[in-house]
C-alpha cells in the first residue's frame, strides 16, 4: 500500500484527521521501532461448531481437517501497547478473541490467517480510527492488568464497573526468546483477518461490507525482548445481562458460552517495536447474493 495514502474522517472541514497511520499533514509517523509491547496470549481448543458460529460471513470457513475430535484452535490476547508515536508517546491496552485456522474465500483470491472476531480497547481513538479505517471489530472495555505475586498475572476485562472477563496466569517462568511455542494451528497463517460492516443511515443495508486482511508483519519489525510461559492459565467470562452490560451484553453472552475444551498454552512476549497496520487490504466479495444472504439473517 502506498506510504503517501490519505485518511480522512469525520469531522470534514478541519483538515486531515491524524490517527495512527498519518499526521495532520498526511504524512506518516516515524518511531514505530520504539515502541513496547507486552502481549498475552492464550491458546485454547473449542468445538469448532462453536467457533464457526462466530464467523459473520458464508466466506470464512474453519479449515482444519486434520482435527479428528472435531475441536479446533483459537485464542484471547491481551495486549498492552507503550510509547506509540501517534498518541506522543502514550498507550493503550486491547484484548480479543482470535479463531485460528481460518479461510476467507474472495472472489478474486483466497487468505488463510487467525480472524479477529472482538477485539475490546480501553480507549476511544484506536477504537474510532481502526473501525473507520482498517474494519477492526472494535469495541470499548476496561482492560487491568495486574501482577498478584511472582509468577502470577491476571487481566480483567470490564464495562462500567462490572467485570466480564478474567484470564489469569500463573507459574509464569522465562524462557528463551528462541522457543518452539505449542502447536496453535494446522497449517501457516498469512495475517490476521477481519469483517468490516458499515450500517447504512436511513435505511437497511449497508454503506460498507467486505471482509479485509491485516498481512503478518515481517520479522524485523519486532524484537523479542523477553518471552514467559505460564504452567496454569484460566479463562473466564461472565454474561451479567443488559442492565449491568447494556451495550457488551451480547458478546459477553456468547463469550461465556464458549466451551473452552483445552488449554493448550499461556504465554507473555515483550517487544520492542510494532506497525502501523498500513498495508490492511478489503477483499472482494464473489457476489450481491452472498450480501443479501447476510442481510437476511
């Protein structure tokens, strides 16, 4: 994707909006190479009915046939970003749910990658400018981090006082950064893919519907700085309905009901050094039917 691409959101009439990909001279940022991050990742194994529930679109499908037992991989991460040259050196925190092994047929080609189904955010500008500008299914939450004791972590994931989620570490021991991680998928992903969904204002249907594709960024632009693998981790979710979860209630529902067969690792990877996510790409859908399907349901 072109490095001089211009962004534009509402509100118009001030000038070019900045956001992580541009300044408001519609240049991009430079420092991305400073910045720290501390993923958490747990991988886990689902019925894969369940998990292609959670597919939006008759375009994904869960390819994983080497699976006999009929469950599949995904996993929650959370993610705490530090130093971000868009936000003059400040941070945020998200945490998502990411279904492994998933194929996204186009019409004019095929991905295969982890889909990003939510992904909650602890603060308002990510938010905005990743469901504007890249489709990121987005949505506010709380998002503590906490070290209990040595070797213990847990994150809480919660909406106006009210927590949802817990994923909670513990028996956390470093290892080399050089480590073989368990087996999370079936076959090598080529990036992370998504499902942007604009509403139309007035009427039904949509301004914007396709799904899009983050490709995995290349290996130099990170540097492990330092890798733990946890002995125990526990995830869980809680549906407290719409008077505590007016807005989250739906996802914390179907969350909850996700049954979580195995644990299959926790760990936790700093890192120096991210992107922008500027070269997210929309594939084209193959068909109008495939939009009215959707729309239907």
């Amino acid at each position: 994707m072109s490095q001089s691409r211009i962004f534009h959101r509402m509100p118009l009439g001030y000038g070019l909006a900045p956001g992580p990909r541009q300044l408001d001279t519609g240049d991009a940022h430079l420092g991305w190479e400073n910045v720290k991050t501390k993923v958490v990742t747990v991988v886990f194994r689902a019925p894969r009915a369940s998990l292609s529930s959670l597919l939006p679109h008759k375009c994904f499908r869960i390819d994983a046939d080497e699976a006999e037992d009929g469950l599949s991989y995904a996993s929650i991460k959370f993610t705490r970003l530090e130093n971000l040259p868009w936000l003059a050196g400040r941070g945020y925190n998200h945490c998502g749910l990411y279904i492994h092994d998933v194929v996204c047929q186009g019409k004019y080609e095929q991905k295969r990658g982890e889909y990003l189904s939510v992904l909650f955010e602890n603060l308002a500008d990510p938010i905005i400018t990743g469901r504007e500008e890249i489709g990121y299914a987005k949505v506010f939450a709380t998002l503590d981090e906490e070290e209990k004791s040595k070797g213990q972590l847990e994150i809480r994931v919660g909406w106006g006082g009210t927590v949802f989620g817990v994923i909670s570490l513990d028996g956390l021991e470093e290892v080399s950064p050089k480590q073989d991680y368990a087996r999370e998928t079936y076959a090598p992903s080529e990036g992370l893919l998504h499902f942007k969904y604009i509403p139309r204002t007035g009427s039904n249907g949509h301004d914007a519907m396709y799904p899009t594709f983050s490709p995995t960024p290349p290996a130099s632009s990170s540097i492990i700085d330092r890798v733990q693998i946890a002995s125990v981790a526990k995830l869980e979710f809680r549906d407290y309905g719409f008077q505590k979860l007016p807005t989250l209630q739906h996802i914390a529902s179907r969350l909850s009901n996700l049954p979580i067969k195995e644990i299959v690792e926790a760990r936790v990877v700093e890192a120096t050094g991210t992107t922008d996510l500027r070269e997210q790409t929309a594939l084209q859908l193959d068909t109008d039917v495939d939009i009215a399907d959707f729309e239907s349901t």
